[in-house]
C-alpha cells in the first residue's frame, strides 16, 4: 500500500491534542530506486507487521572539568526501527524487503529513503536507512511464519517531514 492510498480520506491536524495510539505511526520506504520520488509513493510497512519499534539512541562523551565536575556531552543520535510480523506474501513493502536483493545485499543496494510520521498530525521525519533483514521466516508448525526486520539510520541527520496530500 502507498502513503497516499493510506492517507486517502484523513487530513492530519497539526494542533492534534489528545492520545496517541500506535497505529497512528506510519513508517515507509521509498523502493522506486527514482531520486525524486514524491512521499505518497512510498510503500507502508503495514500488511502482516504486528509491531513497528522506533528508538533514538543518543551518544555522550564523558568529561571531566575543573570545579565543575563530570560533565555530559550528547555526540550524536543514532534513529532505529525495528519491525516484527508474519509474513504476508504479495504485499509490496514485505515483498521487497524480503527479496533476494535486499536479504543479500550489501552497500549502497540496501540503503533507501524512507519516510516516519505521526497520521493524526502529519509530522514525523525524512531520511535514509540501512536495511537487514534478520528474520525471513520462521515458526512452529500450524503458525504463521515470522520475519523480523531492522532499519539503521544512514548518512545525515533526518530532516523534518510533514505529510500533505499535494
């Protein structure tokens, strides 16, 4: 499914106040292998993914100064997404994540844009992510098969992203 399919019928309210829910994040990637792609042609990890892990991993730097003591430094921010589910075979994200290429793959191959954002307010991030898929299948017998998939942040710092429907 495509962010603008997705997105068909809901208008984010930035002023959005009140609960948020998990499904009201949206994580997709860009597969076009096309620079310019526009957001609403990402694909959205959605059909068999049971749950969408985002975590900020920051970096400090220790030092110690005079009179002042033991000081922290935040270095950096490493952003993650990890996703876990079935799989669900002929649903376009799953389909390319799990390929031959993106499973093997090394480099520049496994690096894609993708985009993170909250539904009801439409703002969220932009960047790119290394992909290893960790799990392509797996499970007891009578169970659905699990896969388990991990996105690194790559390159600069995400920038910030507004979902609109034009």
């Amino acid at each position: 499914m495509k962010v603008s399919d997705l997105m068909t019928g809901i208008t984010p309210n930035p002023d959005y106040d009140g609960v948020v829910m998990a499904d009201n994040y949206v994580l997709a990637i860009d597969i076009s292998g096309v620079e310019s792609t526009a957001p609403g042609n990402y694909v959205v990890a959605q059909a068999g993914i049971e749950g969408v892990e985002s975590s900020l991993n920051g970096e400090t730097k220790e030092t110690q100064t005079l009179r002042a003591g033991k000081s922290s430094l935040r270095t950096g921010v490493q952003r993650k997404f990890s996703i876990s589910g079935f799989r669900y075979v002929g649903d376009e994200f799953q389909d390319f994540i799990l390929s031959h290429t993106m499973k093997y793959g090394t480099g520049q191959t496994v690096i894609k844009p993708y985009i993170y954002f909250n539904m009801l307010t439409g703002k969220g991030e932009k960047g790119l992510v290394n992909i290893n898929v960790t799990s392509d299948g797996g499970g007891k017998s009578g169970e659905n098969s699990t896969i388990a998939v991990e996105f690194d942040k790559t390159g600069a710092a995400p920038t910030e992203f507004t979902y609109s429907a034009t």
